[in-house]
C-alpha cells in the first residue's frame, strides 16, 4: 500500500472511469428562457402592445377616431337597428379588449395579463385560451351594455377578460396549489362551493368586489379617474371566468 498521495488520487479516477467502450457525457447546462410565459399570453401582449404602438406613434388622428368607432364597445349602437349600420355591432364586443386608451392603461392591463392570463393558458392551452378570450369578452361587454344602456360611452380594454382570467385562477390556482406544484401535478379543479369555502379565495373575491364598488361609487382607485373605468364589465369578466372555467378546462376530474 502506498503512502504517496497522489498514488491515491489515481487510482480513486482510475475506479470512477467509464467501462472499456463507454463514453460518458457531461450535460449541457439548460439556459432558463428570457420570457417564461405561454405562446397565447406572450402573442396577446404583442398584440395589444403593437396596436397602442401604432396607434401612438404612426396613425394619424382620423385613422385613430375610424378605429374607435369600428372597434371599441358601444352600448348605443344596439338602440338603432343593426341593418342600418356596419358590422362593427358584430366585432367590437371582442375588439375592444385589444384597444387601451393610454400608455397607463395598458401597462397595468398588461401586468396583470401576464400574472392571470399564464397559469390559465398553461392549463387550458392556446386554442382554448383565445376560445375563453372571445366569450369573456362577450359577456364582460354584454354586462356592460345591460347597465348601460342607450348610452354612448365607449369603452376599450382587456379588463374584463383580465377579470375573467382572475375569476377563473380562483377555481385552481389558489389555496392548495402548491402541494400539487410540489409533486409535479395539475391541482384540480374545485367545484364551485369548494372554491368559495376556500379561505384564500374568500379574500380575494371580497378585496376585487370591495375595489369595483369602490369604482361604481364613485371613490378614486390608485389616482385613475374612477368615471372611466367600466367597473360593470369587469364584474362580467369575473363572473364568466368563475362560473363558466369549467366549459374550457381540459384537466377537470
């Protein structure tokens, strides 16, 4: 037996060597991507992102006032008979969830796009995720359209979808989830009394329903004119994205 260290040292690498023949591999570092969002919400940020783009920096005044009268959400429009108009009484129910009114506007809709909009789209996948765009945008509109009716207000923005996207994270994504996330698994999808015994979802639907009333009353919401926000529209996102997240879910049990 050797006393020489590195005598030692050899033979502990001779012993750890591949088998005659074998190769062993060491494997490449994984670079974590820059944007951990899904396709559905990265292409939705795009597109709402482009639009304001070129609505700010390359549309001429006259092209920008043609696009909010085709796109944006109108309750009037409804009063007059549709034969007598264009189609955008068909459209803007859904277009106006791709318009925002100020740079303001839609970064903090963009914000809160990325946070809901991911673990929604993760689950439900990109085709069912624009599916559950274009009917929670019906419904927040149709809500907003119900309460205001006749007028002509115009209203643009993704908040009610966001809305909905938050309505339907309180069926899954809150409470035990992260138990599930731990052994890798979907959590399931919680009835809808399961979701409302849940402490956590409790006090979240209570604090978004407390800053919507807020807004109808007419109190000031972190600096933004109240009057402007569609408070009912949102309310008609989150009620179809709670209610109705079990039409789009594909992992339900």
């Amino acid at each position: 037996m050797s006393d020489d260290p590195a005598a030692s040292d050899e033979t502990r690498h001779d012993s750890d060597a591949p088998p005659h023949g074998e190769m062993r591999i060491s494997p490449k570092p994984v670079n974590p991507p820059i944007f951990n969002l899904p396709t559905g919400v990265l292409v939705s940020l795009a597109l709402v992102c482009g639009i304001y783009a070129l609505q700010a920096l390359v549309f001429s005044a006259d092209i920008n006032d043609w696009i909010t009268f085709e796109f944006a959400f109108m309750p009037l429009r409804y009063v007059y008979p549709l034969g007598e108009q264009s189609f955008a009484w068909l459209w803007s129910p859904v277009t106006y969830s791709l318009l925002h009114g100020s740079f303001e506007h839609l970064a903090f809709n963009s914000l809160w796009l990325a946070a809901f909009g991911t673990p929604v789209c993760r689950r439900i996948g990109e085709r069912r995720f624009l599916v559950f765009w274009i009917v929670t945008a019906v419904a927040a509109a149709a809500l907003h359209a119900a309460v205001n009716w006749g007028e002509p207000s115009v209203m643009v923005g993704a908040s009610g979808v966001i809305s909905a996207l938050m309505g339907a994270a309180c069926r899954f994504a809150f409470g035990g989830r992260l138990r599930f996330a731990a052994a890798g698994r979907e959590p399931p999808l919680l009835t809808i009394p399961a979701a409302l015994s849940d402490r956590t979802v409790q006090i979240f639907i209570l604090v978004w329903f407390l800053g919507n009333v807020a807004v109808a009353v007419g109190l000031p919401l972190m600096g933004t004119d109240s009057a402007a926000i569609a408070w009912d529209a949102h309310i008609g996102g989150f009620l179809m994205g709670f209610f109705g997240f079990r039409l789009f879910d594909r992992k339900h049990i």
